[in-house]
C-alpha cells in the first residue's frame, strides 16, 4: 500500500521530529536510513539525508537518486522537511535547489512553504521569520544570539521571500494570517504559484491545511514539522507509545557532536557521569576509545563531547566521518543499550555509519526531540534506543533526563 505522505528530511534530527509527529497522531510510520529497506502499509514514509550539508549541485543527484523510492509510493503529498529557522543559503544546504528538484520530478499542482512552528516558538509575521532564543525572548532571525552566527549558514535575512529568492525560488507569493479566513481566496492562490504563509498561532496551520485540502492534487509543502503537526492534527491527539521490548543490553552512552551555544549548557549540566572532552587527537586515539568503554564497563553512564574552542582543523563532513569512527571503536568494546546524539549531520553519519537501517518512534523526551528505536541487523544492536537531537533542542537537563529514563527500563 501507499504511503499517504513522504517526507524528505534535510537533515536527520529533523526527520526523526518529523517521524515523531507523524507517529503520535496515530500514523504508521517509519523513517529510512537505508534506503532499500522500504516498509509497505505505511501512512508516512520518512528518508533522512543530509541535503542540508551539501552544495546546490549534489542536491539534484541526490534527489534524483531518491526519486525511484518516493514515486513507488505514489504520494499525493511529499513533505520536504526542513530546520524550522530555514538556516540555508545559495552554496550549503539550499532550500531553493531542493524545491527544484522535487519539482522537477513530482510536477505538484501546488508548492506551499509553511513559514512557522508555534509549537517550538518559530513564528513567520508579514514574511519576516522570528525565532525564541535560549534567553527565552523571540527574536528576529537576523538578529537571534544563535542563528544569526551559525557557523555554515548564517542567518543575515528575515525576510523569507528574498531569503529564499537569493537560493532560486523567485516570485513566491505571500498569504499573511489574515487572508487565512477566505479558504477558497486562498486555495485559487495556491493553484496559480508557489505560495509561503505566515504562521503565528496553532491555529493558523488549521486554516492552511483547510485551503490545501480545497485547492487539491499533488502538494509539495516545504516546512518544518509544523507540517506534520498540520496535516495529522497532531496539536489535539497524542498516542501512549506502543510497547517494544526493551534493548538486549543497559548501558548508556551520549555523544555531543553540536557545539552550539545550548548543547554547551547541556553538557555543562551532565552529572550522572564522566563527561569525556574528546580533542582533535582523540578522536583516532585507542586508549581515549578504551577509557570510555572501560566506564561503560563499570555500568556508568558516559558522555563524550566535541571540545567547542578546539580547531579541528578538518570539514564538517570530515569530523563526521571521525566522529562515527570513535563511536565504532567504543561499540566494539562494550554492548550498548541507549545511544544519545547531539548534532544534525552527526546523528546522521553515526545512525548510518553505526548500521541502523529504518527508526520506528518510541517517544518524545523533550519539545523537538525524540527517543526511537534503532532497527538494525544485528540482533545486538537491533531495538537499540537512539535520542537523536539538533544542536538548538531540548532543554539543560536533557542529557540526565535521558539517563534516567533508560534506568528504569
């Protein structure tokens, strides 16, 4: 059967929100690492990737490499699920070539970008992007204490149709909160181009979804999981998480990828065990691979994390690769149970580079930030439970939060 709805994740702790959503409102769900481990009898199909890391001209043949999987499915909707601030530009991660691409082979009668998630205080106001802060006020995205120097894509434009214009996606029209009232205005709208909506309250997304049903046919939506929330009505049904035996093995170990500004204060707070700084040497060091597992072996919880003032002196990707390397050497040391990842594009690199196919959702710990079950060949590792989170999500005590929970599994 056909999957109602796929969504492309641009990055993996936003698919794996995504797949939250979807499966709390009561969609079967699945999101795909590996991708020939396709599921029939699915609501929604989800596929992780790391398009939000790569340049305009790996997007196409990324996509088109995808392309046979999604149109398996026949969807009438596929959701291109991107980070909820749009950090994007014209060389890294461009929105714009993603929208080209899918466009190119879903031919949708309708491209509508949902500017906004209240549900994590990102809000779209006259096509100007606002964002909460960790300081907890709301910022405009130009000027937010974080998003404003994100080290690849900073954000130095609020305005999302020039934001979006500079990546390719010109003349987009704009449907402000208040014409959200006349469903038929704006479903005649969304059949005549692109549109992007302002989105302030919950409610607003009811209102979308009402035109969306109205103007019908095929439908790209581009947005954050604001689009799942919209579709399923998740905002007003949760589900109890359903019973999944637990991981062969205890053991809990985290890694902090992100050196964002919060993941700092998350590491910071950690007190249920060693925090271990892993420093450019360390990362192919042996013996800092045998001192955590030898933790691990003690039945302590153990977080590794980037040092943030370390020159890495390599790409991105390059300490991704590195990263996942370390996480093989302690996994072939010790059995694990629990997994924690701090990092978009790290938790990508290491749920595939570590084996996991497919993740099913078990719950969702914290706003925007889920725990799931890890499907993996290795019956060792298979139903392993991975807490998967961006660099921006979750609140202080996460990390020990975390530990907690699988201590009382």
């Amino acid at each position: 059967m056909a999957a109602r709805v796929v969504f492309l994740g641009d990055d993996f702790t936003g698919a794996s929100d995504s797949l939250a959503r979807y499966a709390q409102a009561g969609w079967r769900s699945r999101l795909l690492i590996e991708t020939g481990h396709a599921a029939d009898d699915l609501d929604a199909l989800g596929i992780a990737t790391d398009l939000r890391s790569r340049p305009p001209e790996e997007v196409g043949a990324e996509i088109a490499r995808l392309w046979p999987l999604i149109a398996a499915q026949d969807p009438q909707i596929v959701h291109l699920k991107i980070c909820s601030t749009f950090d994007s530009s014209p060389r890294i991660g461009s929105i714009g070539a993603m929208v080209a691409a899918l466009r190119q082979h879903f031919q949708p009668e309708v491209t509508a970008i949902i500017g906004g998630q209240p549900s994590l205080g990102r809000y779209l106001a006259f096509g100007h992007l606002f964002a909460r802060g960790p300081d907890g006020e709301i910022h405009r995205i130009d000027r937010h204490p974080v998003m404003a120097r994100h080290p690849v894509t900073p954000m130095r434009e609020a305005d999302m149709r020039l934001h979006l214009a500079a990546q390719g996606l010109q003349s987009l029209d704009l449907v402000t909160t208040d014409m959200l009232a006349d469903a038929d205005a704006v479903a005649v709208r969304l059949r005549a181009g692109a549109v992007v909506f302002d989105i302030l309250r919950q409610q607003d997304l009811e209102r979308v979804a009402e035109a969306l049903r109205r103007a019908g046919g095929r439908q790209l939506l581009v947005g954050a999981s604001s689009v799942a929330e919209m579709l399923t009505g998740a905002g007003h049904q949760q589900r109890a998480a359903a019973e999944t035996p637990v991981p062969r093995h205890g053991g809990v170990l985290i890694f902090a990828g992100s050196r964002s500004p919060l993941t700092g204060v998350q590491v910071a707070g950690f007190r249920d065990g060693p925090v271990m700084r892993a420093g450019p040497a360390d990362l192919a060091s042996e013996s800092f691979a045998e001192g955590c597992a030898g933790q691990l072996r003690k039945g302590r919880p153990v977080l590794v994390a980037l040092d943030p003032e370390a020159d890495y002196a390599m790409s991105p990707d390059a300490l991704a690769d590195r990263s996942v390397a370390l996480l093989a050497r302690i996994l072939a040391q010790v059995s694990l149970g629990y997994l924690g990842i701090a990092g978009g594009d790290t938790s990508s690199r290491i749920c595939a580079g570590l084996g996991f196919h497919a993740l099913e959702f078990d719950h969702q710990i914290s706003p925007g930030v889920s725990v799931c079950i890890g499907r993996h060949r290795d019956p060792g590792r298979d139903r392993m439970r991975l807490m998967l989170k961006g660099g921006q999500m979750g609140d202080p005590a996460l990390f020990g939060r975390f530990v907690d929970w699988a201590g009382r599994r």
